[in-house]
C-alpha cells in the first residue's frame, strides 16, 4: 500500500527563507491519542497510525503500518516519521522517514527534510536534504489572509524544476473546507474533496501543528492534523471516477473524547472506512 506522506526537497538556495520555530514547549492536549486505524473493508486494507511523544508531550514519531489482506497472503508495510526535536525548537526544524514496502524496493528506503518557516511559524519550504535515492521533488507553501494553503508540487528536471501539481486547501473556523488539486502541465483536476463537519473534536487536532506541520500530515484523507473536527460527510471527486460521498458516525466515551468511527457509502449505505483511537 503507498502513501502520500511528507515528501518534499530541495536544492535551490534559501536565501529568501528563515528558519523560524517557537520554543515554547507547550504540550499538544492533555489526551493525546497514542494510537489511531482506519480500516478499509472493501479493500481489506487497515492502516494504523502509533504515535511517540517525548517528555514534554511533543509529538516525536509517527510509526504507520499498513496491513493489505485482499491477496493470497497478508501484505505489511511500514513508514516510520521521525522529527528532530534536538535542538528544543518546536515545530521541529526537519523530519526523518524510513520506508519500508514489503516486495516493492528500495526496502528501508529513506530521506530527511528540512523544513523553513514563516514568522508565523508556518510551513514555506518542504526540502529533502539527505536521500539514498535519486530523484528531487518539492513542496513549497502559500498562505493568503484566510488561512488557505496551496501546496505547490514540483519535481526535478536537469538544472531546473517544473510544477506537476498544485494543491490548494480551502480552510474554514479551522477546518479544511475544500481541497482541489491539479497537474499544473494539462490543468487536468485530479480531486476534488469536500467536507461538512460535526462538533466532535478531531484526536489529532492540536493548534501548534495545525498551523504548521498540519498540511504535511494529512495522510491519505483518513488521518488529519489540519482540522480542528471530525467530518460528518466527505465528498470524493476524481478524475474520471464516479463522485462518492461517505457519511460518518462517531462514538465517545465517558469523557466526549471519539474513539471510534464508521464511514458508510451514502449511495449504497455499504460501510467503506472504520475508525478506532487509542488514547
């Protein structure tokens, strides 16, 4: 199973950028989720998310493990995200991650990124500094006054760069309203994604990654530092694909924290996703 998951680098230089982080040390929430799945019946697939904090309760790594069962024989794939929280600095100032894809080489694959910020302590450059794979791409991020993200995708030709990709989240009260993304050579739109959203407060959420790392860490649509809710519906538009929308229920404990989901084909009425938090 792959992942969109944090990639990026460069190899212009920064001179226009600064590397800028708060240092703080304010904890993420006082229920911080140890761990989070999403499994995927159609498909059997299940990806879980485990997290590591350190002492001050900042998020440290990200240990993602998906699990494929729809073949002969189940199918194990990890990725482990690990930030450099060395220096005391929070957000931190770059990230590590190790693949490991279970009959697809390169097997331990890695790179380690750095990452520039703006005075507000968002994200501008996504850079991969150190890789044992060739191969360049680049995440730059734009903010406007409403708090919209585009992400701009590019990759490396020969002395140059060209933008494959621009991906543009719509925020709205601190939710990613709409996301839209095109290849930028044909204009050809690859998704469009909307969202409505309940009371119920996303696990994942936290106000300092959300307003740097966050865009990085939405994985996959399922797994989402950006949105301070969990969704009631999800629209999922691509390319050449029939539109499909999944409608969400949530449960919570004694305490209103969300420990599990299920997302159901509103079409159908056939459940497609299944949450579960651990706290």
């Amino acid at each position: 199973m792959k992942y969109l998951i944090l990639l990026s680098l460069l190899t212009m230089t920064f001179h226009s950028c600064s590397k800028t982080s708060s240092n703080t040390g304010q904890s993420i929430q006082e229920t911080n989720p140890n761990s989070c799945s999403v499994y995927l019946p159609q498909t059997h697939q299940k990806t879980v998310e485990v997290f590591g904090y350190n002492s001050k309760a900042q998020l440290e790594t990200i240990n993602i493990y998906g699990y494929d069962s729809s073949g002969g024989s189940p199918i194990t794939d990890s990725i482990v995200v690990s930030f450099n929280l060395t220096q005391g600095i929070y957000p931190a100032p770059g990230y590590n991650v190790r693949y490991h894809y279970q009959g697809d080489p390169v097997v331990g694959e890695t790179n380690y990124h750095e990452l520039f910020y703006d005075n507000q302590t968002r994200v501008t450059i996504d850079s991969v500094t150190i890789s044992n794979i060739n191969g360049f791409p680049v995440q730059h991020y734009l903010y406007d006054n409403n708090g919209n993200t585009t992400v701009q995708w590019l990759t490396q030709i020969p002395n140059n760069y060209i933008i494959n990709e621009i991906d543009t989240l719509f925020i709205q009260n601190d939710n990613i309203l709409t996301d839209i993304n095109y290849t930028a050579t044909t204009s050809t739109l690859n998704y469009l994604f909307t969202r409505s959203y309940s009371t119920h407060i996303n696990p994942l959420y936290n106000k300092i990654l959300a307003n740097s790392l966050g865009c990085l860490l939405v994985v996959n649509n399922y797994f989402d530092f950006r949105s301070n809710y969990l969704p009631t519906q999800f629209i999922n538009q691509e390319n050449g694909s029939p539109t499909i929308t999944i409608n969400y229920l949530w449960t919570t404990d004694a305490t209103g924290s969300v420990v599990s989901g299920v997302g159901t084909d509103a079409g159908n009425g056939s459940v497609r996703e299944i949450y579960n938090y651990r706290y």
